[in-house]
C-alpha cells in the first residue's frame, strides 16, 4: 500500500491571487477575461496506474452511505453531489489548486465589476441528444434563486439582478452588486444545468430522474444498495468517457470496504474515518490519498431557543475558550485534520487559526467569563448525527475540555430525522449544541454567508443576528486585490470567533483507496466540493 497524505496548497498567495483575477475579472473592473484550463485537468498528484488506459468496462465504487437526494438545486449532502456529478455539469469547474476551469462555459468575459457573460461550449448535449441552450442556462440559473424552490445555494450565487439569454450560446448575469464568490458558487454541482424544456414541460422530474450533460446516466438506484451509471452515448467529449458505466455500492461498514478492495469486489473505496489509512495497511496493489477538502467540522451552540444560557456571548465565548483543538484533531482525528477559521485553512486566501480570539485554549479565561455571565452550574447536551463516525470521539474530547472549566456536557445521538429536527428544521431550534460539519466550498467568503441567519434559512433557527458580523461577512465578499481580500477575509474570521456561535474545530479529510492493478485514473489531493472522482471521465480499467 502506498499512501499519499494532501499537503497543503503551495504558493497561497499566487493561488490566491489567481483565484481573485478569475473571480473578479482582474484588478481592473473594465476589463475582459477567460479562463485557460482544460476540462478533466485535475493537476493532481494523487494515485495514477500507468497501466495503458482501454475503453470500456464498469468501475465498481463503494461508499459508506446513501442518499435520496436527485435534485441539485436542493441537495445538501456531499455523497449527493458526488453522484450528481456522474450526470450534471456546470458553467465553470475547478480542480486541485482551486483554480476555475471552462466547462459548460467555453469562456467568459467581464464587462464590468457587476456583469459577466458566458460563451457556451458548441455541441454540449443533454443525454437525451438535445442540444443545451442558453434557455437552459438562464432557466436553471434562474431556479436557483427562485424562493419558491427553496434552495440552500441561493444566497451563495450572491445579488443576482437578472439573468438573460443574449443569444442561443450566449449567458449573462448582471449583480446588483460586486460579488467576488460568484464564478466559485457556479462551479458546485448544486449550480448544475438542468434540461429546463423537459423540466417545464412535465417530461423530467428532478427529485426522481437524473437528465444532464455529463459523461453518465442514471440506470438504477436500489436504495441502500447502489447505484448504476452507464456511459452517456452524447457526451459531448470526444472519445470520452472511457468507462461503460459505474457502479457505487453502499457499504456502511468500514472493515467490509476494506475486505472488498483487498478481495478485487470493488476497485475504489471511500472512507470518511481518519483511521482508514491504518485499516488499509498492508491491503495489496492499493493506493490511498488523503484527500484535504474545505469541509470543517464545527461545535454550533442554539442562543435563540427559549431560555438558552447560550445569548449571553460571554458563556459561548467560555465554550470557545476552554476547547483545546489539538487534542481533539490528535485524539479524535488521528492527526488527520489542522485548526481552523472560519474561512477553511485549506482554502487559498483563507485566514491562519493562530491567533484568532478564542482559539488559545485558555480555561480561566473560559472560568472567568462564566463567573462575569452569573453562571455557576452551566450545564447542556451535545447531539451527535448519526452519519459521521467522527462525531462521536469528537464530542468525547469536547466533553473531557468543557469539564476542566466547570461545564458539563452530556451527549446524545438520536436518529436522523430527530437530528434535522431539532437543528436545521425546528424554528427556533430545539437543541443546545452539535458537533456537525459544514462545507467550506471554493471562496474563502462562501461558508461564512451561513453566519447571517437573516438570509439562510438553514441556520435561521439558532444562530442570533449580528449586523457586526454579517458586515464583516459582507467586505469578505467584495473583490480586490489578493490583499485586500485576505484582510477582509481575516476580519470576518476575527468576528466570526469573537462572535462564537458556530466555533470551527478542524478541517474534514477523506481517504480515497484505488486498486491500482485494475483502475487507472487520478485522485486529486484537494477538492473543494468533495468530488473525489472529479474527472471520471478519463478514468479506466486496466488493461490485462
């Protein structure tokens, strides 16, 4: 077994730089740009064979969890997004560095500081064999911020003014304002182009059928089984893909995955415990990367539910204080993670964790405050999802730190449905903590948009307003120059840990284990929209 540990990204401010060009058109607002890439350019330095690459053949992946989510517009889970990228396809992608790539977009230009136009690529086919509009474009784009559709992405994509069809290979979106995570927010799967005229017409369903211009197909879903993918005959790349199809089996337990890829059942296995790489020492002809994402795992405390001790900023502060963040990547992460703010320390441009208020681990500080707040017995429960087995040794470590300052925490784990419940459905919420985890995505500026509860519903339910906060938020998301924006960026990290109502712990990693001997394809180190198999298309089965 060989393993490939992420590093971090070298060069952070060029990246960081050549992100802010690509996003905000260059220094100068007037001026025109594209972006060079190639599609499928991962520029990765993860597991490759170089055995010879042969068309045909079904790739056979295993993963630990299901999903019913079909429609990109609402899906929230990660393992949605991973299968919807089988099928769907974006304006603009991205690859290992985080720099944004042509995709449905063959290139886009700039006007001006609140304008961008989209050059569609010729000969982009739906599956079907119809050919993609603008139509499909604007309709799809335009959903998205439809209130009536409900989606999480919206307040993502920024303030959208219109969206028109300038002509039938030809987009563009007009802002009411700068907004420098724009082209980043088109590149997640959740921004996907639909087939609009199937859509309106009441011939494709999103929430139960997959129609899009990606490599694949849909064939099957069995649920808590598997998946089938089979080869999309109107891809839009030539010769492209090499795959017949895949197939994603759902494998919960761990050693199970394990015990497939050492037998040859399944040539990819993905696992979320940072504990995988030691399950998969010794495990014969495969290579395993631990794949750095902007995912973060955060302890988020409810201070709007009735009577929450958690108002007062100076008890969520002492929380803050007393959490000792090495001990928990070291004894629940395995030392498969680093601190971080809220802006993602595997973004480029992101702000360094060291230094940032609350983030010392300072328990008579955390003391202090309780003392000052009138709160001597501070009591309150943690939930643990169900759907990560790292939040549970997580919440351990949380707990031990919590009771050297005088707290005491207890821990529960109910069911999914009472998870999202309580947390992200019930308004106010009804929980007091939980250790969950957030996507960072591909803009240092994008996470922190959840942090003003005012337009996300999704955290509307326990996160207090805060007009500091959300004006902080708000200059992180202005373009500038790469210093500029990592000034900003590193202010709103400073309010967003002063203000400690979501308190970030530590970035997310996944383990990615490829049977060398019968895949050859290339798993980036980095992605910042946990598309580990990002590029399937130029995937392949080895040739005997």
């Amino acid at each position: 077994m060989k393993v490939r540990t992420g590093r971090r990204l070298l060069a952070r401010t060029a990246l960081a730089a050549t992100l802010l060009l690509a996003a905000c058109g260059g220094s100068d607002s007037n001026s025109s740009t594209s972006t060079p890439g190639s599609v499928g350019d991962s520029s990765s330095t993860g597991p490759a064979s170089t055995a010879v690459p042969v068309a045909g053949g079904t790739l056979i992946t295993a993963e630990a969890q299901d999903t019913a989510e079909m429609d990109p517009a609402i899906s929230t889970f990660d393992m949605s997004w991973r299968l919807q990228a089988f099928v769907y396809e974006t304006l603009v992608t991205t690859n290992a560095q985080s720099e944004l790539l042509p995709g449905i977009a063959e290139s886009w230009e700039q006007p001006s500081d609140t304008s961008f136009v989209f050059t569609l690529r010729p000969g982009v086919t739906f599956s079907n064999g119809r050919a993609l509009t603008a139509d499909d474009v604007v309709g799809s784009l335009q959903r998205i911020i439809d209130p009536n559709t409900g989606s999480y992405w919206a307040p993502q994509m920024g303030p959208i003014d219109k969206i028109t069809a300038v002509d039938a290979t030809t987009v563009q979106v007009d802002l009411t304002a700068p907004y420098a995570p724009f082209l980043a927010s088109l590149a997640n799967i959740s921004a996907a182009i639909l087939p609009m005229t199937e859509l309106t017409d009441g011939s494709f369903d999103p929430t139960t059928q997959m129609l899009g211009s990606g490599p694949f197909m849909l064939k099957e879903h069995l649920a808590d089984q598997q998946w089938t993918f089979e080869r999309n005959p109107n891809y839009w790349r030539e010769g492209f893909p090499l795959l017949d199809g895949v197939e994603v089996r759902v494998v919960p337990d761990d050693a199970t995955r394990v015990a497939a890829l050492r037998d040859g059942s399944i040539d990819i296995g993905y696992f979320g415990s940072p504990d995988a790489p030691a399950l998969l020492d010794g495990v014969a002809d495969v290579d395993v990367t631990v794949q750095r994402s902007s995912d973060m795992y955060w302890l988020q405390l409810n201070s709007v539910g009735p009577d929450s001790p958690f108002a007062d900023v100076r008890v969520r502060q002492a929380v803050a204080y007393a959490l000792d963040r090495d001990a928990i990547i070291t004894n629940a992460l395995a030392g498969n993670g680093e601190a971080t703010g809220v802006a993602s320390a595997g973004l480029p441009g992101a702000c360094a964790a060291d230094g940032l208020p609350t983030y010392t681990r300072d328990v008579e500080k955390a003391k202090a405050l309780l003392a000052e707040a009138g709160v001597t017995d501070l009591k309150f429960e943690i939930i643990v999802p169900p759907y990560l087995s790292t939040f549970s040794p997580i919440a351990q470590v949380i707990q031990q730190n919590l009771g050297d300052a005088g707290i005491e925490v207890t821990i529960s784990s109910p069911e999914f449905g009472t998870y999202l419940q309580s947390v992200y459905i019930d308004q106010p919420a009804t929980f007091e903590g939980v250790v969950d985890y957030f996507a960072g995505y591909l803009d240092p500026a994008m996470v922190m948009q959840f942090l003003a509860p005012a337009r996300n519903p999704v955290t509307a339910g326990f996160l207090t307003e805060s007009p500091e906060l959300t004006a902080a938020i708000d200059a992180a998301a202005v373009p500038g120059s790469a210093d500029e924006r990592a000034a900003a960026v590193a202010a709103a990290c400073v309010a967003a840990a002063d203000f400690a109502n979501v308190i970030p712990i530590a970035t997310k990693n996944s383990t990615v284990a490829v049977r060398t001997d019968r895949v050859n394809g290339t798993v980036a180190d980095f992605d910042a929209y946990d598309i580990y198999l990002r590029g399937i298309e130029t995937f392949s089965i080895v040739k005997d």
